[in-house]
C-alpha cells in the first residue's frame, strides 16, 4: 500500500526467461521459479498501474544476473484526497 502520491522503487532481474533453482543457498532442496523481466516491460506495467518513471537504473550482472531498479513516484490523482 502506498500514501497518496507515494513513490515505489522495484529491483529485479534483467532477462525474458524463468530459471529454476533447485539448491538454495545452505544447500536444501527447493523449488524456486526466477522470473526475469525486460524493464521496458517492467516500466509499461508500472505505467499502466498509474505510476510515472522518474529514473531505470540498469546494472552490470553480478555472476551472469545483470539487475535493474525502477523509481516511480504514483501520478497525482484528482480523485484522492491528501491525506497528510
């Protein structure tokens, strides 16, 4: 949930695929689905979801994962009262 006019920072993977990780990291079994996303993909969400992007940030992979982070301040909505 966020306050009128609130803003939301998204970090995900960069990619257009779903890995599976089978190990977690002490070693257990799992079964864990990684969605990697496109962040054009990501940011047309966002918008459609009635956030404007004020910056996308791409990252250099850590490992073979590159990152990305998306800050979206939500557009004013007249509708909505300021709740202070």
């Amino acid at each position: 949930m966020l306050r009128p006019q609130g803003a939301l920072l998204v970090g995900f993977h960069v990619g257009d695929d779903v890995q599976r990780s089978t190990q977690g990291y002490t070693g257990r079994p799992i079964a864990v689905d990684t969605h990697r996303r496109p962040p054009e993909r990501v940011e047309r969400w966002m918008r459609d979801a009635g956030f404007a992007i004020d910056a996308t940030l791409v990252m250099a992979p850590h490992g073979d994962r590159p990152g990305a982070l998306i800050f979206a301040p939500r557009d004013a909505d007249p509708r909505v009262d300021d709740v202070g």
